[in-house]
C-alpha cells in the first residue's frame, strides 16, 4: 500500500470544497482531487487546464492524447495516471494492443506516422526536456495546424505536470482498480533527462519552430480574454494565443501561482530560475529576471541559484524549494528528504502543494518554449547577469 503524503479530505468534504469553485462531484471524489482540494483555487485552475485538453476546446486527436498520457505514465512511472487513463483508452475504444504498444513503441508494428512522431516528441521531452526541431517540424506536418502542434505540446507538459504531482503526493489507486492493467508488468525505474540538445539557446540563435501571430492580432485576441496588451504582444501569448481556449485555461493556472499564490514570491522565483538554468530555457530566465528584482533578488543570488545548493546561502523555505525542484528535474517526484525539508519550512498543506504545482507548471513552460523556439523580447539580456549559457 502506497503511504501518502498528504491525508485526503473526506469525500463529503472533497465534494463540498469543490462545489465552493465549480468542480464536478464526481471529479472531487478522485483521489487527486481529494488532495489537492487542501487548496481549492489551485485545484480549480489545474482542473480547468485538464477539463479543456480533455474536452472543452481540444483540438487535437483523442487516440493521439491517449497514446502520448500513457506512454508518460510508462516513463516516468506513475501508476495513478496509467489506470486512470487506461479506462478513459478503453471508453474511447482503443484496442488493449494499441494501447500497450506504447510500452516498446518502436519495436510495436500497430503505430502508423502520426503515432510514431507523436511518441518520438514525448520521448524526446523527457530525455532533453524539449521536442527536436525536425520531430516537432513532422509533428506540425501531420497535424496541420500551429494549433494543433501547441495543444500537443500543451499536453505533453500537463500530462508530465500531472505524473510529478501525482508521483510527489504518493497519490493512491481508487478502491477495487487493478495496479497496471491489463497485465500487471511494471515499468523500470523512471529515465528523465534534465537537459539536452539545444538547451540554454532557444530563442537566441535560431528561428522560431512554431510560428507567432502577429503583436497586433496577438492584442486583439487577448483583449477578448481580457489579457493586457503588453502581455499579449510577448512572444509566449502571440504562441499561445492561435489556440484561445488553451490560452484562456494556461492563464489561470499561472495567474493563480504568479499573481494570487498563498507561495512566498521569494521561493516561487527561485523555483522558476533554477528550473530555467537547469533545463536551459532562455526564455523563462529572461522573463522573470525582472519579476526577481522587483522582490529585491540580487543578482547574487541569481548567480547562487545556478550552482550548487552547498554552496548558496538560502533561507530554510529556499533551501527546501530548491531541493524539491531538483529531485523533480531529476527524478520526476519529489525524494523522502527534499520533502521533509519542505515539511518543516512551510507551514501549510496549501503551501506545499503550491509548491509542488510551481515546480510542475514552470517546467511545462520551459518544455513549450524550448520545443517551439519562442523568440527573446527585444531589450531582454540573454542569460542576465553574465550572459553565461548553462551546459547544453
């Protein structure tokens, strides 16, 4: 038996909590949610995200989401996500075969062009944390659409968002629902790459892979989701924006952990810097560069944030966070002592799994923006304070 992490609410208070912001009774009775109901909001948005890549405005093929979600689950090892989707496989009529071809995909003779490029970009996102250039180029072709091509990116990242919550949080099987169906076999221990291939460059020598609306179109579309028209002239929204459903649903999430989080803005920042050094992106350094010295992080401290942790002077919830972030890059969850290290600095069950959510969150945004190129803002730094790459 799996020990949680976290004790779940009652199912009558699951059900109550997530009446409170909207979500369905039936989705308040899962296990994960009866976790990450400790903190209602965040619960809502990251269920928004998933209702819409599931439902409400998805685009991209149902057979295609159900191949890369389990082919993640295989990889990084998550048992909760398998079962859970195997079913949601099987209600769409997916064929047992099929659905276990993603186990040894390359060697399964079932998978025509359009699964084997889908599966090779989630293999290529958790080997170097970012789709190559020719796969997401064949991935565009078979897809048709930019659209398309972020919703598959979209949900790659919250799919892998998804295991590392799922896999941190130690979240148990529903009662009476049999551990890797249909067989039983077991994945090997989880194979993640941290970074790779192009990592640290995206956006600074090369061309964008995905292309970008234009920043007038880019403001207008915002404005209808009530966007401000500086942040939807930058290069992440004029990407995101040609799907605006996704757009609307990746907001929240972000809006909720950047702007309306119970986090410290000190330890989410730190997060978000250690996770663009170590995954290489860009990018989201530059983007937050700003964000950190408007809480008064030095460039000190963003120079420490890259190296090791024996060597920075952090505070306890620093320290913890950064150990967190790492064990996640590295491993896809959280390890015994990062968490017990998190434990004994934050004070809340909200906290906690705010913190988990910003570790996730901004390592999906690092794996969007490095596969599709996003350019820099003109007037960003490169790698600011030193214009120093991290190794690729």
């Amino acid at each position: 038996m799996i020990e949680r992490r976290i004790a779940p609410l009652s199912v009558e208070e699951a059900v109550a909590r997530g009446g409170e912001v909207r979500i369905h009774p039936d989705l308040a009775r899962l296990e994960v949610m009866r976790a990450l109901l400790h903190h209602p909001p965040l619960a809502k948005a990251i269920q928004t995200l998933l209702i819409m890549l599931l439902f409400k405005g998805r685009i991209l093929d149902e057979r295609l989401r159900e191949l890369l979600i389990m082919r993640i689950a295989w990889r990084t090892a998550s048992l909760y996500e398998w079962t859970q989707h195997w079913r949601v496989a099987r209600d769409l009529g997916m064929q047992e075969a099929d659905i276990l071809g993603v186990r040894d995909w390359r060697g399964f003779a079932g998978y025509g062009r359009p699964e084997r490029a889908v599966l090779a970009a989630v293999d290529e996102t958790l080997d170097t944390g970012a789709v190559s250039p020719g796969t997401m180029a064949e991935c565009l072709e078979i897809l048709g659409s930019p659209a398309q091509g972020i919703e598959l990116l979209a949900a790659m990242g919250n799919w892998r968002m998804f295991s590392q919550l799922l896999r941190t949080l130690r979240v148990p099987l529903e009662d009476g629902v049999a551990a890797w169906p249909p067989d039983g076999e077991t994945p090997p221990e989880p194979r993640i790459g941290v970074s790779g291939g192009s990592a640290g460059r995206e956006g600074v020598d090369g061309a964008s892979v995905l292309p970008l609306l234009a920043p007038d179109e880019s403001a207008r579309r915002g404005r209808e989701l009530g966007l401000d028209d500086g942040q939807a002239r930058r290069a992440p929204y004029r990407l995101l924006l040609q799907h605006p459903p996704l757009a609307r649903a990746l907001n929240g999430l972000l809006s909720r952990l950047l702007y309306n989080g119970v986090l410290d803005a000190r330890v989410r920042e730190l997060v978000i810097m250690r996770t663009a050094w170590r995954t290489g992106s860009a990018v989201e350094w530059a983007r937050h560069v700003p964000f950190c010295r408007r809480i008064g992080i030095s460039d000190a401290d963003l120079l420490a944030v890259r190296g090791p942790l024996e060597d920075a002077d952090f505070s306890a919830a620093g320290r913890a966070a950064l150990m967190a972030t790492d064990d996640t890059l590295e491993t896809g969850a959280v390890g015994d002592d990062a968490w017990a290290a998190c434990e004994a600095a934050f004070g809340t069950l909200p906290e906690l799994l705010e913190l988990v959510a910003a570790i996730s969150h901004w390592r999906m945004y690092s794996q969007i923006l490095r596969s599709s190129g996003a350019p820099h803002e003109e007037g960003d730094t490169v790698w600011a304070p030193d214009g120093r790459f991290p190794a690729g």
